[in-house]
C-alpha cells in the first residue's frame, strides 16, 4: 500500500491497516459466485473465528432451501452480543452481500498503487467484497477494544446479485430482530443512500406456429417476427433504455432472447426477459405494461395466411417496491453524526439499483446503505480505492457504537 493512500483525518487507535487490507486481498481471492456461497462462507467463517468470535455466534440461516436454485448455503449470520454500559441498546446490523458476478470467476487482486485491481480480464469483486472485509474488520475492531457496545448482528448475505435472494428470505427473528441496519455496497461511504428504485422483472413467452420455410412459410406464424414488433413498438414510443415520458422517468432493458430451431423452420417459441425500473410505482407499472400491450398488439398484426393468430404470456413481478427514509430515520442520523465524527459530511441519495436494502426496508428494518471503496462494478475495470475501504473500516466501529 503506498502512502497517498491513506487519507482520513480521524482514525480510531486501533484499526490495524494491514491486517484489514490483508482480509480484504484474501477475500477478494475466493470465488463465490451467486448460489455458491459455501467457499468464501467458510473463508469468512474462519477468519471471524481466528480474531475472536466464539463460533456458537455465527449460524447460517435456511434461506437457500426458501429461494431453491440449487444454492449451496443460506445467508451466514453473526450475533455479537452487547458489552459495557451499552449492552442494553437496541441491537445494530451490518449487512453485505458475498456473491460476486459471473465476470468476477478466476479473479485474482494485486495492488497497484492507490488501488487493488484484478490482474486478468475479469472483474475483481470489490462489489461486494468490500463489504465483506469491512464487517469483519469492524468485528476485529469491536472485540480488541475494551469499549462499550449495544448488541451487533452481521449478516453476509447470498445472491444479491441475481436478485437480491437472500435479503428477500431472511428472517428478522435470525438476525436478533435489529432496530436499524447498515447495509455496505458501493464506493465512497461518504454516500448514504437512503432510498431506492423501484423494478419489475418479466418474461415473455411468444407462441408462433412452425411450418417450413422454404415449402409454406406463409402458413406459420413466426415468434421472432413478434417479439421483433413488440420491441419496436416500445422503443418507438419511448419506453425503452432511458425513459422520459410526459415529464416521467424510468428504464427499461431487454436482456435476453431465446428460441427456434432451425433456420427453415418458422419459428415456433421465443422467450424474451426484460426489466423496467422507477422511481414512481405508478410510472413503473406503466412501463411494464407498455411492454404487455406491446406484445399483444404484435401477436394480433402478425396472423397467418389464414388469419390464425400466435399468443403471447406475459408474466411480469416486483422486483422490489421504491422506498425513501426520512431524514431523522435513526440510521441516517447516526451515519450524518458518525461522518461527522471523520471530519465529513453525510451525502443522502436515491439509489437507481435494487440493494439488499430495499427487501430489508420493506420488512421494516430501517437501513441505509453505504459503500466500502468499490468501483466500476460488474465491469473489467473494477477496482477498490484503499483509502475508501479504510475509511469504511473506521467508519464501520463509529456506526456502531456513537
Ligand atoms: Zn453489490
């Protein structure tokens, strides 16, 4: 680590640099990809258990048999109990995700000056491993000082990635029931978001007719040609990428597209996954539903030579809601007096992507989300900025206990 590095003005005696950049270098060189979490688990597991957790205070919940997928283990949990005058305060939660994207596969982080990258051409997975070694960090700051604190619960959650899983499946009673969460996702910690966007996901299976398309293609009735109308129909209307309608905004994305056989055959089945997001649910209905009626229009202009129409099913589901916190929400002023406290001062945004957060809002755990150093996520250029990172490390025991 060089020296320009380092940066913050206020650093609590005891964070030891090295070991938390040592833990963040180990943590970031093991695979864990979403639904298979059981590896870096152990790996947190072990280095929790190496600076002082007694092992009956980490579980793993059964999330994974609720979300199925295959997935290895559920979300690992952490319940440190209270010590000192403030063993009686409400309980505090730590969250942070332990999948990385596919893209993330065979990483392997080297510093480079100010920053860790990854030496390939693979993404690195500070997002969210950051959060992982900031928490742990945060524990080893906790256990070696003789301060008082209120009761602690980290959660590391599974498959943020592919849908926020784990944070949708755990149950308030396995964490302790928290009064308040921090959630550590993102780059500058500096960077409270106190609200989110809300999503939709949906599925389109376009049902044509095959016949061959050489001998009779004007008696089949062609999937690809439908989904093909109903994309275009969108985006002429202006609801597709980035939407601005009648002085509403949104997005929307088509991910994938799947189907046909052959290419003389007219195609019988395409299926078609996309996303809408808002910030106004009213508006992110209506995305969604341009999308429906998008489709069945397509369906009802494109019939056969006999006049025989294909069909369309349309499954769309809430992601998450939109939520906004209040600025005295506990949470927000502990993070604006703790900034503080590190000669800062708190940043309050809307985020525009779906966190872990936003399932634990709704279950009404109030959480802000911060970040721990992580950039350029989910892209070869990933990199965690180490004066973030322990800046978040010293921020972390503020969180906790001011
Ligand atoms: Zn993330």
């Amino acid at each position: 680590m060089t020296e320009q590095s380092v940066t913050a003005d206020v650093k609590p005696s005891n964070l030891n640099e090295k070991t938390a950049v040592d833990h963040l270098m180990a943590l970031l060189a093991v695979e864990g990809l979403s639904g298979e979490e059981a590896e870096v688990s152990r790996e947190i597991r072990k280095r929790l258990e190496n600076i002082g957790c007694r092992p009956s205070w980490i579980r793993h919940d059964n999330a994974h048999k609720r979300i199925g997928m295959n997935y290895q283990v559920g979300n690992l949990i952490v319940r440190i109990p209270g010590k000192g005058s403030l063993r009686n305060q409400p309980r505090r939660m730590f969250s942070g995700h332990m999948d990385t994207v596919p893209l993330c596969r065979g990483a392997v982080p080297v510093i480079k000056g100010p920053r860790i990258v990854s030496s390939g051409r693979t993404a690195l997975g500070g997002d969210n491993r950051t959060a992982v070694a900031a928490m742990v960090t945060l524990v080893e700051t906790l256990l070696s000082d003789a301060q008082s604190r209120p009761p602690i619960t980290l959660l590391f959650t599974v498959g943020e990635e592919t849908g926020l899983n784990g944070a949708k499946e755990v149950r308030m009673q396995d964490l302790g029931n928290p009064a308040m969460g921090f959630n550590i996702d993102g780059g500058n910690p500096k960077f409270a978001i106190v609200g989110a966007i809300g999503a939709d996901r949906w599925v389109a299976g376009v049902h044509g007719r095959s016949t061959h398309a050489g001998v009779y293609p004007q008696g089949g009735i062609s999937a690809t040609l439908i989904a093909s109308r109903a994309i275009s129909k969108v985006a002429e209307k202006g609801f597709f990428g980035k939407i601005d309608v009648d002085g509403q905004q949104g997005t929307s994305n088509i991910g994938m597209i799947s189907g046909g056989e052959a290419t003389n055959q007219v195609t019988d089945f395409v299926r078609v996954t996309g996303e809408c997001r808002s910030h106004s649910k009213s508006f992110l209905k209506k995305i969604t539903s341009e999308y429906r009626k998008a489709f069945e229009e397509a369906v009802a202009e494109t019939p056969n030579n006999r006049g025989d129409k294909g069909r369309v099913e349309f499954d769309a589901e809430r992601d998450y809601d939109a939520f906004k916190m209040s600025s005295r929400a506990e949470p927000v002023v502990i993070i604006k007096k703790a900034v503080k406290q590190m000669s800062g001062e708190a940043i309050l945004l809307i985020a525009d992507g779906g966190l872990d957060a936003n399932y634990l809002n709704l279950k009404g755990l109030p959480t802000v989300t911060l970040g721990a150093g992580a950039h350029g996520a989910h892209t070869i250029d990933e990199s965690v900025v180490i004066a973030e990172y322990l800046d978040a490390c010293r921020l972390l025991p503020l969180l906790a206990t001011c």
